[in-house]
C-alpha cells in the first residue's frame, strides 16, 4: 500500500466529499435564487416602494404593529 492512502471505501470517500461540500453548494443555490427573485420581482418591489414613500405603510398609522393591536382591542367609543 502506497504510503499516507488510507484503505477507504468508494462510500467513504463520497461521504467526505458531501459532508464537506454540500453545505456550501446548498449556500451559493439560496444566494442565487435570492438574487434571481428580487431580479424577477424589482419591478413590483419599486412599486410597492413608491406606494409606500406616497402613502405610508399601513401599520404606520397605527404606530407599527403593537399599536394596531391596542387600536383594534379598544371597545368602540359611540358618540
């Protein structure tokens, strides 16, 4: 046996390759469909943009999401 070659199997040897390659495979697909959706979606994005520079966000009127909440668990005031 050739020195510093450990007898391994074909198994092991591709067992190695996954564990050490995959997790940055898996990585560099989530980066590219991360870029190729905002690219598919940029022209709603920059609508949804202008809209909210125009009109602000919904939940901006409210003072964000928690005074939403107290806003809509208030009992209506009849006047």
């Amino acid at each position: 046996m050739l020195e510093g070659i450990q007898d391994t199997s074909n198994r092991d040897v591709q067992d190695h390759i996954l564990k050490r390659d995959v997790p940055f495979l898996l990585e560099d697909l989530e980066k590219r469909e991360a870029n190729r959706w905002v690219e598919e979606n940029r022209t709603a994005i920059k609508s949804y943009s202008e809209f909210v520079d125009q009109h602000e966000c919904f939940g901006d009127v409210f003072g964000g999401f928690d005074g939403l909440v107290q806003c809509l668990s208030q009992p209506e005031q009849n006047q």
